[in-house]
C-alpha cells in the first residue's frame, strides 16, 4: 500500500497559475490541466501546436479570443450556474482578458484539428442525476457526446455533503477490457472550509491511495478504481478533464465497474440501517 500519495495537487491560491499538470509532471501521455485566476484587466495568453483545448470559467466575467472569434463569457460560481466553455482545435492563439477579475480551468489533450473554435452553451449540455442513497450526485456533461471533440471528455459533478461520487468504483485505465483515459478531479467545496477525500486504487499493483482534498485542489487518475466522498458539512462539486484512447463519437465508451461493488446499482436502500441498530 502506498504510504506517501503523490497523486493529489495543491492550489496555491493568489494570482496566476494556481494548478499546472503537465503530461511530464503527472507521468502520463495525453492531458494537461490549469486553473488560472486573474484580477481585472489581467490576460492570459496560450497556443498549443497539436493540442485542442477546452477553457471553463470558475468565477468571473472574461473575453475570451481564440483563433479569429471573441467571446463574453461570466459565471457568478460553479454553484449556481452551468459554465459557458470556450473549444479552441490546435494552433489557434488564445487570450483571455478579465474584466473586473476571472478564475478559469484549461486543459488540453493532442488533436488532429478536426473542430472549430467554438462556444458551448449550458443549453446544449445534458444533464442527469445518478445512483441513490448514499452516492446520489448530479452529473453534467459539459463537453461529452454528443458534444463534439476529438480526445477532451468533460464533466462537473455535484454530491451532497457527506456523500459520495463513483460508487460503484470504476476504472478505465485499459485494464480489464476499461478504455484508457487519464483524468484529474478539480474539488470545490461549499463551504470551503470542508474537505473531501479520493481514493485510487489497482489490486493487481498492490497500488491504494487516500487523497485528501481541500478547496481547490486537484486529485490526479493514472490508474486503478477510483471514488470521491465529500465530509458531512460540505457540499462537493468537481470540474472532470479526461483524455486518452478514445476519439470523437467513442468518448461515449463506459469505465469498467469493480464487480464487487455493482449489486447496490439494483437496491439503493438494501441492506440499509435504522437507527438504533441495538438497543438496551
């Protein structure tokens, strides 16, 4: 069992760059992601060769150019309202303006060019919500089929305090016929104050790691089960950035679920306590 996890990254908070994962720093192929916060009238400038990009405001109101076309963008929280997502395919500059201050995510993964720069709007973006009992969340697909891109899957989750998310586990790291696809969970937490705890792991490696998550930080995915549970006085939302194998419509292509775990998914309240179990 792993004594000293690595795979979580902690958000330095201030201006600037507040969480950089690079393929190299996170010791995989395909994503990257940031979380970038600028105060009023600060910019931030990228292109990325061979890379299609997908920028989510956090909190804020931007313009937000990529390629030829300009775009407002704004969102008082990622708890009040869906985000407006800006796709830019490879090469197109990019420049994000803030306009009274701005916090953003930005992730890439490498793409053949195949989209246009565009807007996606919540109206386009399904939403559902899963499971039951005590892994009951909302799920948005906010860039996922049949949103268009080529590698990048995007999600933001919503569990209510003390619960959890990814129950029944599952992985997709291609291990027992599971596509793969590298992921990062962005945490935020309502109040902030709270924490919320991520755990990964792969039997066959002898791999098991509890993340411990605050507000802001990033949990890292290079492999094995994985299932977020947020503490009893915090609501959790996460941003999701995947990548990996899978291209356009396969994005669609479920994880593999732990097997040991999958018989909840019939009877959310099986089995299920009332209090006092024992009593004098």
């Amino acid at each position: 069992m792993s004594s000293d996890p690595v795979d979580i990254v902690r958000n330095t908070g201030g201006p600037g760059v507040r969480v950089e994962i690079t393929p190299e720093s996170a010791g995989w192929t395909y994503l990257s992601f940031s979380v970038v916060s600028l105060g009023d009238g600060e910019s931030h400038s990228d292109v990325r060769e061979g890379q299609e990009t997908a920028i989510v405001p956090l909190a804020g109101k931007a313009s937000i150019t990529a390629g030829a076309e300009t775009f407002t963008v704004s969102r008082e929280s990622v708890f009040t309202e869906m985000p407006h997502i800006v796709y830019a395919p490879p090469g197109a500059p990019m420049t994000v303006v803030a306009d009274g201050g701005f916090e953003f995510a930005i992730g890439s993964a490498p793409a053949e060019g195949k989209y246009p720069v565009r807007l996606i709007e919540p109206s386009m973006m399904k939403s559902e919500v899963r499971g039951g009992g005590a892994a009951r969340r909302q799920v948005n697909h906010v860039l996922a089929p049949p949103i268009d891109a080529e590698r990048l899957i995007l999600y933001e989750v919503y569990v209510p305090r003390g619960t959890w998310s990814g129950w029944a586990p599952h992985r997709h790291d291609g291990v027992e016929g599971s596509p793969y696809l590298e992921e990062t969970y962005f945490f935020r937490l309502d109040p902030g104050d709270g924490f919320a705890m991520h755990r990964n792991w792969a039997p066959e490696d002898d791999m098991d790691e509890i993340l411990l998550a605050h507000d802001g930080d990033v949990a890292l995915v290079p492999k094995g089960y994985h299932s977020s549970v947020a503490c009893p006085s915090s609501h959790m939302m996460f941003l999701n950035y995947l990548a990996g194998e899978l291209v356009d419509k396969d994005r669609i292509t479920p994880p593999c679920f732990h097997e040991a775990y999958t018989w909840i998914q019939d009877d959310w309240e099986k089995d299920s306590w009332t209090l006092p179990v024992t009593a004098p």
